[in-house]
C-alpha cells in the first residue's frame, strides 16, 4: 500500500516516524491519518490554523494523548514499548498555556526536571541562573518570584526555560513565544536559532505565525484540520506551495519571506572597506560604488561612506538598529539597508565587531534565484 | 482626592448610622435587676441613670461626631480609636457601678444584667470597629488595655453581681467539664469526619462512580434538619446497644454523647469532603499536563503537585467543619449528650436568661477562639507563594 510520503530532509536521519496516526475526541477527529517524519537534530515547525491538530500532535510525540490508531516509532522502536515517563524526561516540553507550578518560584519550576532525574544538587542554581539569562530574564529579579508574579510573556519564557531545563535532546514547543512583544520575540527567536547552531537538538516547534515558522524551520509542515497539507523545507514550500491553501496560507509577500530563510553571516562579503579615520580618496576613489567603514579600535563599526551623485555621503551606525548580527536574516538586512539609506549594512559579530557586509546587489540576487 | 472624598463620604454614612444607633440605645432600658434567678426584672433606662453614668456613656457619640468633622485624618483615627475604646468601657462601667447600686437592697440573690439598650449601645460600637479598613495596632493596644480594665474590675469585684458570672460561679467546677465535654465532642466527631471524609473526597475525585453516589448521599444528608437528625439516631443506635451489650460499655446507646458524636460527624462530612474535593478538581489541569508533560509518574504528581496545592483548602475545610461542629454540639444535650447546650436549655427549661446567655456566650467565644487558632495554623502551612496570591 502507498504511504502518502511527504519529502524528507536529505541530510540527516529520521528521529520520528509517525504513520497513519489518528486521534479522536469524542466526535471530533483531531488527527486524521497524519503521515509525519521528523528529522533528527533538525528545527521542524508545525504550522495551521487555530483547532488543526499541532498540540495534539505534539502530545502523540510525548504519548499525553492515545492514539486511536496508528503508530509512531521512534528509530526502530515503537513508542508502545517505551516507559512514557522516560520518554517524556528525554524531551523538554514547553507547554502551550505554561502551566508552571503555582506553588513553586521561577528558580524551583525551572529545576523541576533536574530535581525528578535525581541531579547533583550542587550546580544546578547556577544552571538556573544560566536557563534565565537564556530567555532574557535577570536571575536577580526573577529567580524568587512566584508564577502569579509574572506577566504572560515572562512566564511563557520561563516555561521554555524549564523545557530546557535538564538540556533534553529532544525539544516541544508549543507556541513558546506567543505571548511576546515582537521585538522580544525577535530577540527570542535570534537567540534561539544561535542555540541550535551550537547545540543541534531535535526540536518540533508549534507557531501561528508564518514569519516565525519560516524564520526558524529547517522542515515546515502545514496543517489543516487534523492533516498534513504539505511538509518540506521552508524554501521549496515558498517556491512551490502545494495548493490555494497553502498559499494563502503564506501570504501575498511570499518573494519577501523568502528573505528571511537566509542569514546574514551566508551572504555578506567579508572583504570591506574599513579603517580607523575617515575614507581618504585613494582608499574610497569618487567612482567606487562601494561602502567604507570607519571603526573605532575594537574593530566596531561607527560610520559608514558610499559616494553617490558625486557627494561623499556618511552615516553614523555606531547602533545595534543600524548594523545587522551574523544570524538576522536578509530581510531584517534589507529593512536596515533601507533605513540607513546606503546600498550596505555592516554585520557585526556577537560582540559588535565588523564581520562583513551585506549589500543591496545580493538581496536583489537571491530574490530572483 | 476624589476617591477621598468618597470613601469620607462613605465613612460618615456609617458614622450617622452608628449614631443613630447610640441614640435609640438612650430610649431603651439599660440595664435590669432581679431579686433571684428566675423572678421578674425590674428595667432602668438611660436617661434615668443620673448625671455621671449619662455623661460616661455620652462621651463615645460625642468622640466620633467631632472626629467626623475634623478634617485632619491622622487625629480624627485618633479620636476615633479613643471613641470605640470608652465604647466599650463606659457601659461596662456603668453598667456595674449602677447594677450594685440597683442590687444593693435586694437581698444575697439579686443580680443585675446589661438590658436591650445595652446591647444597641455595643452594637452601634462595634460599627466604630467594623468602620476601620484594617485594625490598627493602636485600636488593638487600646481594646487590650479596655479588657484588662475590665478584669482588674472583675477582681476587686465590681461584676460579682453580674448574672452571667452569678450564675458562672453557681455551677462551678461542672462549668468547666461542660465547656471539655464540649470541645471533646467537637473534637472526636470532627476527628472521625476527618478519618471517613478525606478518603472518601479522594476516592471521589479518582473514581467518577463514587462521585456519582457520594454528591447526592451528602447532599440529602445536609438537608435533615439537625434535631431530626439527632433523633433518628436513637432508635438504631438504641437497637444495636440491646444486640451487643458490650457496645454500651463503650458508651454507645440510644441516648447520651455517642449518637451526638455520630450525628455531629456526618454533618461535618459535607464541607470536609465538599472543600476537599474541590480544592483537589480545582486545580489548573494545564499544570497537571505539564507536570506529566516533563515526566512526572502519579505518585510523584501526587506529590509535587496536587497535594502541596489542596492542602490548604483542605484545611479550610476542616476549619469549616469545626466551627459548624461546634455550635451544633449545643444540640447534644437534646438526646442527653454534654456540652454547653445543657447550660442553653436547662436555662430555657428554668426561664434563667443568664444561663442560656452565659452558654451562648461561651460557645460564640470557643468559636471564635478556635476558628483563629486555625486559621493561624493554615497560615503556617500555607506556602509563601500562595500567602502573597491572597492578599
Ligand atoms: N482535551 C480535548 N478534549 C476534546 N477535544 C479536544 C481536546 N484537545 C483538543 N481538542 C480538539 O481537537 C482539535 C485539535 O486541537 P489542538 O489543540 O491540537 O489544536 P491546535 O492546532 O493546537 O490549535 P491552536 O493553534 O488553537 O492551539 C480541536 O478541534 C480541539 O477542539
Ligand atoms: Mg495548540
């Protein structure tokens, strides 16, 4: 019989294989035969509308809900086989409303997991004090209040804190970053893809929000009403979505979003222009259409010159809101571009120093590809 | 400042009403006397108490009227705490400087007793108290100091006329065995609810068909109204003790503290297993999710969990269940059980008002007593996350 196979990431393993998994509610069908392949150490995003089976599916992955049929393996193992509270202890679970535990503080919610795995006592504050900082709360603030002490968005960040808490292989999130101000979101989820380039683990991530799902995801999977419409990597998606669903699903600015599948650190140019004073003629000749950067002696960037019309243009960029990180994405590079009014943004490194530039002529290049 | 003049606004309606209240007290009798326990009063109001009592009395009304129209709030509070204070002080020294007075002709038995104004007056006082948001430590201090008055009073004899404490002192020691077998009652009948109930509210909450058969039973069971229930224990109860003679060596008959302490233990089941139940439902099922979520087997959510977050609603139970138990224990004596009820209704039986009001007066005071010293102990054991929730 033919398995309604979706196309899988090539170069990596499968962590998860569901097959023909269905799960029912009473009358209503959440799950209708969905055929999913998770791939290993890879960032998969579900993605549909509200009631469309993604928590659901979620919970079949860390078996919270029964499967009315159908099985999900896991490498060679299927998951009726496995103790449940071992499998849910390998897998960090950022729940969708939260759910801290009412009578605990920050610091004794987010050692939950630590402590029910029987860790060394010693170090695990630190470790804590760490998690925080991680999901952009100050330990010394936050670390003793209590869940009812904590805004939406601040108690959501200390769930994902938590699911990170004992560094789980395997990571759930459901809409972790829902409750958030987009520019925390945009901080969150910067920092969470520098997390998973270092760390690589196994993450299923559940969102609403196209940006962030095509932002984050090495494999998207689109959902409707309890089943998979199309699952495949953000960018052959974009390229070729599957139906009128899908696509309207995306959105009119389909072109735009696929900037955001780039980053910044793969397409700059690392040979700039840049020096501690001002741009002298032989170094930024009147007809160069580069930029120049001037640095102060850490090699940060503080002023960018570009020749237009015969006029030595300049601009101060000595801002984290003029200059764009490694890991922001072309469009974050192109709203910059736009904004400083030159055909440049410097890309600064984790500590501010200039890494590179990225230039209008690339952008342009990759929409077209 | 508009919500100032708000909550002045407020305030001085409370302030006209208590007045209004002092003033009616003026127009009923005060005080009474009696030749003996059981003879006629004879009633003295007010007005007719002679320049200095008047005087003594009028000084509360007059306190917190100029205090309402002093616009400095630190000393009107002031004033008002020295108002509630003589409130409370005056009648008790009116009433035994005017009571021995009354009693000082009419011979070994006569007493004297506060009389309805005395008891509007106190009334219109307690408003005083009821006004303030927050009890300050100073109104505190000051209701202390009053009480401490009133027992140097109490001991250099100024109430022994009083008929409540006449009355005290006649029964002696078997005052105090009343007041033990009262609070033994409450206490083992509330024990035995706390044995059965809790289980049973667990049992509830895991086993949806004892829920199904629990709710109701309680429910009809809350409906009996308390005498009937009281009597419809005799005849069974009667019946087994004639079966089993060795169970009236334990005190288990028809009649006595044993169908009391049955009867007062299954009214108790209701609120322990209605708040224990819903202390243990209520719980955000989100939190039980993830705590599965993250890898929780039972016992440890049962442990992490559930039981930190019911306990304190299990302890409001109980505390429901012993302030409920303890006034209904008056009705032990109905099917001859001990207790404080015995001095409430041999009173009624004898017409002494003294007697009925001096039981009623004690069980409000072990009432109030033991309801506080509870609520201390669920303060202990409440966690300091869900202490700061409250407030
Ligand atoms: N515990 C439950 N009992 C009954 N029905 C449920 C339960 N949980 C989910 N459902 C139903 O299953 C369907 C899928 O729910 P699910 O929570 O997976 O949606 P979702 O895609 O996560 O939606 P959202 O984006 O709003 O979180 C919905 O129709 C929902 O009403
Ligand atoms: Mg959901």
């Amino acid at each position: 019989m033919q398995l309604p196979f979706h196309p899988i990431l090539s170069d990596t393993s499968i962590f998860l294989q569901a097959e023909r998994i269905s799960v029912r509610y009473g009358e209503t069908e959440a799950l209708k035969e969905v055929f999913l392949q998770i791939p290993t150490n890879r960032v998969t995003v579900l993605i549909g509308p509200s009631g469309c089976g993604k928590s659901t599916t979620l919970r079949c992955i860390n078996a919270l809900v029964k499967l009315s049929s159908g099985v999900i393996s896991y490498g060679d193992e299927s998951i009726q086989n496995m103790s449940e509270t071992q499998l849910r202890r390998t897998m960090g679970y950022a729940i969708q409303s939260v759910g801290l535990m009412p009578h605990l503080s920050v610091e004794e919610n987010v050692d939950l997991v630590p402590r029910l795995l029987g860790w060394e006592r010693s170090g695990r504050g630190e470790r804590v004090g760490r998690l925080l900082n991680l999901v952009r709360l100050e330990p010394g603030i936050y670390r003793n209040k209590y869940p009812h002490e904590l805004s939406g968005g601040e108690a959501q960040r200390v769930g994902v804190a938590r699911a990170l808490g004992a560094d789980p292989p395997v990571l759930l999130m459901d809409e972790p970053f829902g409750a958030v101000d987009p520019l925390t979101r945009e901080q969150l989820q910067d920092e969470f893809i520098r997390i998973q380039r270092q760390l690589k683990k196994t993450v299923i991530f559940v969102t609403h929000d196209i940006d962030e799902a095509i932002r984050l995801a090495d494999y998207l999977v689109i959902m409707k009403e309890g089943e998979v419409v199309q699952a495949d990597t953000p960018e052959k998606i974009l390229s070729s979505p599957q139906d009128d669903f899908v696509e309207r699903f995306l959105g009119p600015d389909r072109s735009l979003k696929r900037l955001s599948l780039f980053t910044a650190d793969h397409c700059c140019i690392q040979e700039v222009l840049s020096g501690l004073e001002g741009p002298s003629k032989s170094v930024l000749p009147e007809d160069s259409t580069r930029c120049y950067w001037q640095v102060d002696e850490g090699n940060r960037p503080l002023k960018g010159f570009m020749w237009i019309n015969g006029r030595l243009v300049s601009r101060v960029v000595h801002s984290v809101n003029h200059t764009v990180q490694t890991y922001s994405s072309m469009r974050e590079c192109m709203a910059t571009i736009l904004s400083l009014g030159l055909p440049a943004a410097a890309v600064v490194d984790d500590e501010g120093h200039l890494f590179g530039e990225v230039r209008f002529e690339t952008i342009q290049t990759i929409s077209v590809s | 400042m508009n919500r100032n003049i708000l909550q002045r606004r407020a305030l001085d309606k409370q302030v006209a009403f208590a007045l209004f209240l002092f003033l009616v007290s003026f127009t009923l009798p005060f005080l009474q006397s009696r030749e003996n326990r059981i003879s006629e009063e004879f009633t003295v109001s007010a007005f007719s108490l002679g320049i200095g009592p008047i005087l003594l009395l009028l000084l509360a009304p007059l306190v917190i009227l100029t205090s309402a129209f002093i616009p400095n709030r630190k000393r009107a509070a002031l004033l008002s705490t020295v108002a509630a204070a003589f409130g409370i002080f005056s009648p008790l020294l009116v009433l035994s400087i005017v009571g021995n007075a009354l009693v000082a002709d009419l011979g070994a038995f006569a007493r004297y007793s506060p009389a309805s104004g005395m008891y509007v007056y106190l009334a219109a006082v307690s408003i005083l108290y009821l006004m303030k948001q927050k009890a300050q430590s100073r109104d505190k201090v000051a209701l202390f100091l009053v009480m401490l008055l009133a027992i140097g009073m109490g001991f250099i004899g100024m109430f022994d006329r009083l008929g409540i404490l006449l009355e005290a002192r006649n029964l002696g020691t078997r005052l105090w065995r009343e007041i033990l077998a009262h609070v033994r009652i409450t206490g083992v009948s509330l024990l035995i609810s706390m044995v059965i109930g809790i289980p049973i509210a667990f049992l509830a909450f895991i086993n949806k068909a004892v829920r199904r058969v629990v709710f109701p039973i309680l429910n009809v069971l809350q409906t009996i109204p308390g005498i009937a229930l009281f009597g419809l224990l005799i005849a069974p109860l009667a019946a087994l003790s004639m079966a089993f003679p060795v169970l009236r060596e334990w005190g288990i008959q028809g009649i006595g503290n044993a169908p009391a302490i049955i009867a007062l233990s299954m009214y108790a089941l209701y609120p322990i297993i209605r708040y224990t139940y819903t202390s243990l439902s209520g719980i955000d099922e989100q939190v039980v999710l993830a705590a599965k979520g993250m890898g929780m087997n039972s016992t440890q959510i049962w442990k992490i969990v559930r039981l930190p977050l019911a306990t304190v609603g299990i302890l409001h139970g109980i505390r429901v269940a012993l302030v409920q138990t303890l006034g209904n224990a008056t009705l032990a004596k109905l099917i001859g059980g001990d207790g404080l009820g015995v001095l409430v209704f041999e009173g009624l039986g004898q017409a002494s008002v003294d007697m009925v009001l001096l039981g009623m007066l004690l069980i409000i005071a072990l009432t109030v007593i033991s309801d506080r010293l509870f609520q201390f102990l669920i303060n202990v054991f409440t966690p300091a996350s869900l202490i700061r929730e409250e407030r």
